[in-house]
C-alpha cells in the first residue's frame, strides 16, 4: 500500500479546516472538522535509565546437593596430656631371657661353729725348708751377679726394681719381642718419668732409636701394654701419634726421650727389661 508522506498529510488537514470556516456571510465562524488520525511517528530516544529497585525477597529454590570435601586444614597443636587410663589386661609371659652376669660377693656371713679337732699333721721338715732358702740365695747372688755383668759388659741402666739394657742389635717390633722373651726378659717399657729417663740414657748413647713395648695394633688409637692393659704413662712428641698414612701402629723411643707411633715393621734398637 502506498504511504502518504507526512507533510502531506498535514497540507490536507488544512485545507479542510479552511473550507470549513468559509461563509456566505463572511462572518468568522468556522467549524472543526476532525481530521484523518495520523501515521505514528518513529519511536524516540531512549529515556535515562530510571533508579535500581529494592531487593526482592529471598527466593525459596530448593536446597542443592552437598558439596565434595574441602582440603585438609593445617595440624592443630597438641592437646593436653589426657588421664591415665584403666590397667590393661596382663599379657602373656615373655620367653626367658639368658642369665645375667653374675653379681659381686655379698657381706660375709656370720662366723660359724667350731669345727672339730682335725687328726694330726705331717711333721714340719726343717731340712727341707732350709735347702729352699739357700736356694733362693743362690739365686739372689746370680740374679746380682748378672746385672754386674751386663752394667759392665753391656748398655744398661737399674732404675728401682728395674734394670733395662741392650746387646746393640736392632729388629722389627714383633721379633725384638721374641728376642727378649727368648731370654727369659720383656721388651722395655717405661711406667715412670725415671723409668723413661734411663731408657733414653741407653738411646742417647746407642745414638739409636728404640722400640718401646707399646702397640695399637688391635685397636686403632688406643695404646696399650704387651699384657692389653692401657698404657698410664706416656711422652709423646707434639703432634703424636698421628698414624702416618694408615700405618703407624707400633711407638719408638727417640734420642730425645720422646715417643713416636712408628710402622712396625721398621728396624729399631732392642731394649729388653727384667
């Protein structure tokens, strides 16, 4: 259908309004005559927008479904120690152990009774006994004999009960052990600041170097006797024993008095004791 354009439309309207206000009279008198009603016009510009409303109530949906677990939160502190709860049952008897180490003696009881008169005994040997004490005499003058001899024919020094020496010969540690035990001795060792003193007299004029019996030799650092005990005196150089490359396991005595670890296997002056 063909559309009128607006303008004139409204061209129409008025000339109808004029033709109606026309009069034989000329007198102004008109009369309205309602017009065609218009073609709406194009909608017009959005207007601003208006002031946000009150929050409706709340909705009434239906409860959903519950959720996964969360993550676990971090370790509470520790709670106060509870009570000490009820005695359990007794368990079963455990398989016997092994028998301890026995303990040391107990206090000597009281004394008892008199015991009878035993039968007589042998007759004392008078004789008998005195052939022993000449014996150990006997014995006491070779024994002093001897160490005349070796203070004259050999390198030795008396300190106390002690006498050391030496015949000048030189040996690894193991064989100046035998050496003196074949001869019924021990290889030297010094207890005491004398004792040491008059092994280090022999050194210095052997102008040798010395075994002394001490070893580490079954256990690594700690020094002890031919017999095992730990050795309860010592004079070692600053700095000793240091068991050089894994190998020092034997002690010499030096010109100085002073010990040293050594390797056993070396050569050194034999010192023997009685």
């Amino acid at each position: 259908m063909h559309l009128l354009h607006p303008f004139s439309i409204f061209t129409a309207a008025m000339m109808l309004i004029t033709a109606s206000c026309q009069s034989p009279a000329n007198q102004p008198t008109c009369i309205a005559v309602q017009g065609i009603p218009g073609i709406p016009g194009l909608p017009g510009r959005d207007g601003p927008k208006g002031d946000s409303g009150d929050a409706g109530p709340p909705g009434q949906g239906v409860r959903g479904e519950q959720g996964p677990p969360g993550k676990a939160g971090p370790k509470g502190g520790q709670g106060q120690k509870g009570s000490t709860g009820y005695p359990g049952v007794p368990g079963p008897a455990g398989v016997q152990g092994m028998k301890g180490v026995q303990g040391p003696p107990g206090n000597a009881g009281p004394f008892g009774l008199k015991g009878s008169t035993g039968s007589p005994g042998t007759p004392y040997d008078t004789t008998r006994i005195i052939a022993l004490e000449k014996q150990l005499a006997a014995l006491q003058q070779t024994l002093t004999s001897n160490q005349k001899v070796l203070q004259v024919l050999g390198n030795s020094r008396k300190v106390g009960g002690k006498t050391f020496f030496t015949g000048g010969m030189t040996s690894n540690f193991a064989n100046a052990k035998l050496e003196c035990a074949r001869a019924g001795f021990r290889l030297a060792c010094p207890v005491t600041e004398s004792e040491n003193k008059a092994i280090e007299e022999i050194v210095k004029q052997s102008n040798k170097v010395a075994w002394l019996a001490i070893s580490d030799e079954k256990i690594e650092g700690r020094f002890v006797y031919l017999d095992g005990n730990p050795i309860k005196y010592s004079k070692w150089n600053p700095g000793e024993p240091n068991d050089d490359h894994h190998v020092e396991d034997c002690v010499e005595m030096q010109t100085t008095g002073r010990w040293n670890d050594k390797s056993c296997s070396e050569l050194r002056l034999v010192i023997c004791e009685f």
